[in-house]
C-alpha cells in the first residue's frame, strides 16, 4: 500500500531551470550575478589598459606630497606646504561647517515659512506661497551665484569705512564690519587661556578652552536633568511640582559663565587697518553666500514638509485633545507635535543631505569644501582623476550613509506598529 | 377665554446681515484683520510688499533696450531719467538673448531646434492628455530619433538603421515565438537588435548614405549651448530615467536576493554623492571605463549620467508608491494566477505610480534644475553663457538682467511642470480620501 502514496519522483532535467518557477529565480539571479560581474571586469579591464597606456598606475601615494597651493578659509593650521591629504581634511571640514550652518538657517526659516503658510491671514499666505514657488523653481546654482553677486555688487568697500565721515558704518554698536570683501564679527579671547591640544599625534590642534567650556556645558545640562528628575519623583509622591525652573537656568548658565570668568573672557573687535580690517573672525563673502543659497533654497522645501506634517493631523485629534481638557500648548505638545514630526522628520533628514551634497556647488563661488580642494586644484595639480573623484565619492556616500543609518533606526523607532 | 398669546402665523423676512459681515469688508475683516496680532502681520506683509515694489519697480522700468554696452546704456539712462538714476539694461537680453537660447548653434540653422521643440509639443501630448488620440503614441516613440537628426543633423540614414534595429527585433520575436516559446523568442529578439546595432547598423547606414545622400547639414556638440542644452539634457533624463527608475524600484522590491542587492547596492550609492561628482566622471573618467580609442559626444556622456542619477532618485518614489499599496492587492493579483510581470502591469504599478505622481514629477523638475550643473564641467548652458557674457569687453559688470532672464526662463519651465503635476493629480483622483 505504501507505493500507491508515494508521488512519483520526477528526475530533475535541464529544462526546468528554464521553466520550473522552483529553479527559475535561481537561474535568473545566476545569469545576473554573471552579467553584472562579466560587466564589472569588462570595465575595470579597459580602465587598467587606459591607465597603463596613459602611464597613471593607481595609487593613492600623491596624497603625501606637498600640495603648493593655498586655502583662505581652514579651521586647523594649514599652509601651501601640507599635504594634499591635510587639503582634502580642510575641505571635509568646510563642507561639513556650510552644511550644518545652512541646515540650521533652513530649518528655522522653513518652520517660520511653513507655519505662516497656514495662517488665516490671506496676505500672508500668499506672501509665502511666492516664497516658496520662487525659490523652488530657480536652480540653487543661479541663487548661489546670485547671491554672491549681491554681496560683492551692493555692499561698501573697506576703503568706505576710512575717514571722518566714512560711507559706511560699523553696525551693532561697531561690533560688525559688513563689506563687500566678507563680514567680519568679533572673535572670541582668552586672557589667561589654556593654550592647544594636539591631538592623534600633532595632526591638528583643539582649543583647550573650547573643550572646557563644552565640557562645563554638559555638567550643566546634567544637573539640571537631575534636578527635573527629582522634581518629578515629588510630584509623583506628592502630587505638588516643586518650582524648578530657576534652579535649571542657573545650573545650565553658570559653570560656563564661570569658566569664561576665570579664562579671562573678552571680545576681540575687527579694526580698520590699511586696506583692509585686522583682528576678529573674517566670515568670506563665499561662505556667506553659500550660506545664504543653500540655507533660503532649501528652506522653501522644508516649509513645505512642514505644512504637509501638520496639514496631516486630523482636526479630530485636536478636539479629542481639547475634550480631555488639554490646553493648547499641552495639546501641541503631547498630541499634534508627535504625530507631525513622524511625518515630518523622514523627509526633513533628506533635505539635510540634500543640502550637504549641493554644497558641492561652493566651487562655483571660490569656497574651498572638498569638491573645490580635492575634486578641484588637486585633481587638476596631479592628474589623478580617478582616485580623486573615488575618494570624493566616498566622502559623501560615508556623510549620506551615516545620517541614513542614524534615520533608518530613528523610523524604525517612532513607526506605527501595525498587525 | 382671554386672547392674550401670540402665535405667529407667518414667517419674518430674513435681515441682511450688517455691512461690516459681508461682501469686501467683511472678508477683509475676516481674513486680514481679525484679531491685534493678525492685523500687524498684515500691515507688516504689506509694507513687505511696497518696500520690494518701490525699490525693484522703477529699476526694472526706467531701463535701456537699445544700447550696445553697457556705458552706452548707462548714458541713455541718465539722459532719460536723469543723473544717478540707476536703471536695467535690458539692452543685454535683447542684443544676447539668441545665444542665451541656442549657444553657438548656426543662426541659418535655428529652424531645426525649433521644429525639433513644436515636435517634442506633439510628442509629448499624447503622454501628458489622455484625450489626444492613442495613435500619436507611435509618433511618441519615433521622436527622439527624429529630434537627435534634427539638431545634430547629418545623414538621415543613420536613426532609421537604429530604428530598423528595433524592427528587427520585433520580427523575429514575432517568427520565433510560434516554434520555440516565448522565452526563447525575446532572447532572440534582444540578441538579434544588439547584433544588429554592433555589427551591420553602422555598414549598412553608410552604404544607403553614398547611395542616396539625404542630410542636413552635421551640427558638432561643442557648439550647443544655453536654454536648448537645458532642455536637451532635461527632456532626454526625465525621458531614460522613469523606466529605468521602474525597473530598479521592482529589483529592490523582488524576492530574488542578488537582484535585490545589486538594485539597493545601485541605488545608495547614487543618492549618496552629489551629480556634479557624476559629472566630473562624465567629463573625464568615462573614456577611461571605455575601450581604449573610445571617445564619444560630451553631452551624450553628460545625458547618460544624468540619467542614472536621476533613476535612482525615481527609483526611491516608486518604491514608496509600491510600499504603500496594502498587501491585499499584490495578493488578489497572485490569485486571479496573473504571473509576475502581468501583476506588475495590470494590478500593481498603475495604483503605485499614481500614488508616486507628486514624487516623480518633483524629482523631474530637480533633475531639470540640475542640469545648470553642467556650466562647471565646462558646457555653456544658461549660466555658463551669462559668465561668458559678463567676461565680454562689453557688458563686462552687468548681473541682474542675466539673471533675472534666466531665472525667469527655469521658473515658467518648473512652475508649469508642477501645476501639471497638480491637475494629474485631481485627474487620477478615484474617490477614496
């Protein structure tokens, strides 16, 4: 009896590679895996022929070579002697210093944009919808040039700040020179100062002040987190919320207003010398517009993430909130709010990446990121085009590949959790 | 029986409501005036708006069209408007707006980017309308070829070998299906097109070019520039990209592992770099990847780029669309015994790309923007053009009338791109809110 419940086996034959859906995805990936791979090899074949005919072995050696040319604007210590590898850091450095600077413009603008999109007001309504159409439907490179041509085209020489009736001004209780050469702002000193850390191995130097203060910063911060937390567990005992909030401001000011004390604390104020201003921090006209560009144009889209996060709560959710007895800027926070940044901040993140890697356009406006350093007088110094645009790429793809990582797990995180 | 209460047997006339609630004033009252802080916004937005207008109005109209430089036009206009008054010149436009347009392209020629743009109208109408007769598809399809002779130019016999690749195909898809099946038949089909392309395109063009010598006049790359190279490398990316997109989009929603990873592998790493790291890899690192000897058009190398990178980008908006269907539908598709690609095209992509609409036209007028990118490699779109023209003897100093001409070109493109965008959008709309 045993035979007849048996199924028949059938022997495996070649074409049910081909037809048997069993066997068809794997032949199908196999034949892909071999194409891409046949692809892949075709090219790097022709790039090793082309490199060996041009005489160009890969290698990534010229890094270590001095790099003959100058940057106007770098955090850490840099001279046309470095290393073209110490050029490249500097533009990672600048890349990331615009880019965090315009996300930061682009958020506050945006959220003010997008909220008063929404208001009642029909003039003001309008007045952002122009806004936003206008700055979204101009490419960002013609408003970085724009930019700059503005700063360079309207604002006063430094030579219009001379004499005893000067054209110009220094605005903010003479505290800030705006000409057409960059702004230039007063500069943090330190009287008794703690002098600089080397740090891996005399590779670039970080203000021991700054460290400090940051570090004072956090205690602060953390203190007044205890102090919440304490006065949490007594309103959960007792019901009654001890008054706080002037413990909290004084244990987040005071360490640092402290340390700034005991480091001898003063501003350094730009003057007029010669030509030009000395002294304070010279803020290039190329950042600035950069800046500008970057920060105003994408402010347009994140004013409209933001319409559409709060246009996405129901009004049901509202009046549910105000049934309970919530007030308003309870029910914003603990109602509205959740439920729009869900909405809002996935694609609020890509527009900081996007932002980030349309600050590689600060080659059109002189200003050294790492497009203009490595993928630009570098590249064209030693010829290495290839290692050159790979290192770039991976530059970015490591900035985007971060943040995604980091967005990835924060969705995952606040995701509706649904069946 | 005292007759003290009062029934009213017939109705009052309705009041008009008082003035101040209805007609002009009462919107006013009610949408700029309601309340302290409401008014001051008002006030404010139009203080806002006569401050622009009264220091951009008279700039914009107290301005010179006739001049040759721009000293020229700053005497006209202080003759006219008097001393110190500083006014546009739009004498610029007007004397460089050919070239703004068309770059170098030959003004005897400017007929053909000109029929070749009513043409793309044509072409595109079918796409865009649905109420366009469904025939026109076939003149859709025709015309990139159509427009690639018109503005390169050169013998006609060149796109029909192209074309007749595809005829060739398609005749032995259609012979070999009946004997062998149809698996058989579209590799068949798909080897004989490519081998037609590699090996007898290229002869049998330049044997029917000596035969019967029908041309125009070869028009080389170098020489395209301004809004048309905008539009070439737009109209040419948005078109390649969307069914490239597509496909990458099913490869990372497949079941199949290694596709899956290839596609995601694709993907990332073009959303992760900027286009102008791409560009420099079309302007100089491509020949490289090539066969040595290899070098071909600056703008085709440009176009391919574009239009990988703006793949990717589809390909993300799609996989959103697809996500977003419930599994109910892939389901009943598996279970009316629809195989793969027939799910995919009947059930599962017209509701996904409808949902993706907004995505993909958004990422369409992105990619058309991108393409000023291409003035830092070196070709002379609208921007490259505008620094060329201000490095002139003379308009050299002239800034705003450049950029105002420009911006105001890409704004109506992309304006106009997103109110279609819009109207689809309620077009597609089937009821469920």
């Amino acid at each position: 009896m045993s035979a007849l419940s048996e199924t028949p086996k059938e022997s495996f034959r070649l074409r049910m590679l081909l037809y048997d859906t069993r066997y068809r995805a794997i032949t199908i990936q196999i034949v892909a895996l071999m194409g891409f791979m046949l692809f892949a090899a075709w090219l790097i074949n022709n790039m090793l022929t082309n490199l060996a005919e041009l005489g160009k072995p890969l290698g990534f050696g010229f890094l270590t070579e001095t790099s003959g040319y100058d940057i106007n604007q770098s955090l850490i210590e840099y001279t046309s002697q470095s290393s073209h590898l110490r050029a490249a850091f500097i533009g990672l450095m600048n890349t990331l210093i615009v880019a965090v600077l315009g996300c930061a413009l682009a958020t506050v603008v945006g959220l003010l944009i997008g909220i008063l999109r929404l208001s009642k007001n029909w003039i003001v309504a309008r007045l952002m919808t122009i806004w936003i159409e206008g700055f979204r439907n101009v490419p960002v490179l013609l408003w970085i040039v724009f930019f700059m041509a503005v700063l360079i085209e309207t604002l006063p020489a430094p030579s219009a700040f001379r004499g005893d009736d000067p054209d110009a001004t220094m605005n903010l209780f003479g505290s800030i020179a705006v000409t057409n050469r960059g702004v230039y702002i007063p500069e943090p000193l330190f009287a008794s100062g703690l002098g600089d850390i080397p740090v891996l191995g005399g590779l670039f130097y970080v203000s021991a002040d700054l460290i400090v203060l940051l570090l004072s910063l956090f205690a602060g911060l953390l203190v007044s987190g205890l102090i919440r937390n304490r006065a949490d567990r007594i309103q959960e005992a007792t019901g009654d919320r001890p008054r706080t909030w002037h413990w909290r401001i004084l244990s987040v000011f005071a360490p640092p207003l402290i340390v700034l004390w005991m480091l001898g604390f003063h501003l350094g104020y730009p003057e007029l010398k010669g030509f030009n201003f000395g002294g304070g921090i010279h803020m290039r006209n190329s950042l600035i517009a950069l800046w500008l560009a970057l920060g105003l144009y994408t402010s347009a889209f994140v004013a409209e993430i933001v319409r559409a996060g709060i246009e996405s709560v129901s009004k049901g959710q509202t009046e549910a909130a105000f049934a309970l007895g919530l007030r308003p800027n309870r029910t914003m926070n603990l109602v509205i709010l959740p439920q729009a940044l869900r909405v809002i901040i996935p694609p609020l993140i890509s527009q900081y990446l996007n932002l980030t890697k349309n600050s590689s356009l600060a080659i059109a406006v002189g200003y050294m990121d790492i497009t203009g350093t490595l993928g630009g007088i570098t590249m064209n110094q030693t010829g290495r085009e290839l290692e050159c645009v790979l290192l770039l790429m991976m530059c970015y793809l490591a900035i985007s590949l971060t943040v995604s990582m980091v967005m990835n797990w924060y969705n995952n995180s606040v995701k509706l959790k649904e069946r | 029986m005292s007759d003290t209460s009062f029934v009213r047997r017939d109705m009052l006339e309705p009041q008009t409501p008082p003035p101040s609630q209805v007609g002009v004033i009462g919107w006013i009252r009610e949408n700029l005036f309601s309340g302290w802080f409401n008014s001051i916004l008002t006030l404010a937005s139009i203080y806002v708006i006569y401050w622009v207008l009264a220091s951009v109005l008279p700039w914009v109209l107290q301005s010179s069209w006739t001049a040759t430089s721009l000293n020229e036009c700053r005497e006209q206009i202080a003759v006219a408007y008097g001393e110190g008054t500083s006014g546009a010149c739009w004498a610029v436009i007007r004397e460089r707006y050919l070239q703004l347009i068309y770059g170098f392209y030959p003004s005897e020629l400017y007929w053909r980017p000109n029929l070749a743009f009513i043409l793309m109208i044509f072409a595109l109408a079918p796409v865009l309308y649905p109420n366009v007769p469904r025939k026109m598809l076939w003149f859709s399809g025709l015309y990139p070829f159509i427009a690639g002779w018109l503005l390169w130019g050169g013998t006609i016999w060149t796109p029909i070998a192209i074309v007749a690749g595809f005829a060739v195909g398609y005749g032995l898809f259609r012979v070999l299906i009946d004997r062998f099946g149809s698996l058989a038949a579209v590799i068949a089909a798909v080897l004989g097109t490519v081998l037609w392309w590699l090996l007898l395109a290229g002869p049998v063009a330049a044997t029917l070019a000596s035969a019967i010598p029908i041309g125009l006049t070869p028009v080389e790359s170098r020489q395209f520039g301004g809004f048309m190279l905008s539009i070439i490398i737009g109209v040419t990316g948005i078109g390649a990209s969307l069914p490239l997109g597509i496909v990458l989009a099913l490869g990372r929603q497949s079941d199949l592992m290694i596709l899956k990873s290839l596609s995601v592998g694709f993907i990332e790493f073009i959303r992760g770099v900027p286009l102008i790291t791409l560009l420099f890899v079309a302007s100089t690192l491509l020949n490289i990847f090539m066969p040595p000897g290899t070098n071909f058009d600056i703008i085709l190398r440009v176009v391919i780029m574009v239009t990988l990178f703006a793949s990717a980008y589809i390909a993300e908006v799609v996989r959103g669309g697809l996500a977003a269907l419930p599994r109910g539908q892939y389901e009943a598709a598996d279970a009316l015994g629809l195989d793969y690609w027939k799910s995919m095209r009947l059930i599962i992509l017209p509701q996904a790309l409808k949902i993706s609409i907004p995505g993909i036209v958004s990422t369409f007028i992105g990619l058309f923007k991108d393409t000023t990118l291409v003035s830092i490699i070196g070709l002379l779109d609208p921007i490259g053009f505008s620094n060329a023209i201000r490095a002139n003897a003379e308009w050299q100093g002239i800034v705003w009338e450049l950029y105002a001409f420009i911006a105001l070109l890409f704004f109506i493109f992309c304006f106009f791109m997103s109110q279609y965008s819009m109207s689809l959008e309620r077009r597609l709309q089937t009821g469920h809110k």
